[in-house]
C-alpha cells in the first residue's frame, strides 16, 4: 500500500574531484555524442547563427566600455576571445547549455574597479 522508502533522501557517497566529469565522458561518448556532432544541417546553421548575432553585440558594447574604462588595456577584440574561450569551455564541461558567457554590468564594474 504504501512505498517504504517515501520521504526518504538517499545520498550517495563523496566522489574524488572529476569523478563525475569523466563518468559522463564516458558515457555520451559511447551513446549519443557521435550522432549529435554529425547532425548538420538547416536548423543548426540557423540556431548558430541567432547564437552568435545574440552574443556578439553586447560583447562589442562592453569591450568598448572595458576600452574606455582600463585605457585601451582591455578592448573589444580582448572581450571577444574571452568570451569566445568561456563559451567554448562552458559547453564542452559544463552541461548547462543556457549559462550566460559573456560581460555583464556586475563584471564591468568590477574590473573597472579592480583597475583603478
């Protein structure tokens, strides 16, 4: 009648650090991974390229604010490839495919801070 493990939490015990990560490894790239990077076509152009237009205008806006604020140390090419190595980075390792990869207000201002 009534489940005997209800309202029960089970916690699995402590993995050493990037256990987990390479648990997963291995198992997408034996299942499903081939098949998602071979998958080319209309719908993957158009989605890259709405990713890429989406991205690229706030990175220019704050790469030309980060210009303005450090003297040129740090610009809108600089914001660029950050942004381009985070988001690379975010979507190999993360698993979270809608994290924000690029310059926000709160970092803006921190970096303006930290320079002055």
């Amino acid at each position: 009648d009534l489940v005997s493990h209800a309202g029960q939490v089970h916690i699995e015990p402590g993995k050493p650090w990037g256990r987990g990560l390479i648990e997963d490894v291995k198992t997408t790239v034996g299942t499903h991974w081939f098949s998602e990077v071979t998958n080319f076509n209309q719908k993957t152009v158009a989605v890259s390229l709405l990713m890429f237009i989406t991205v690229i205008a706030p990175t220019l806006t704050f790469g030309a604010v980060y210009s303005r604020n450090t003297e040129n140390r740090i610009g809108a090419v600089e914001t660029i490839l950050a942004t381009c190595w985070v988001g690379v980075f975010m979507s190999l390792f993360s698993g979270m495919p809608t994290v924000i990869i690029g310059s926000t207000g709160p970092v803006l201002i921190m970096s303006t801070v930290m320079y002055e």
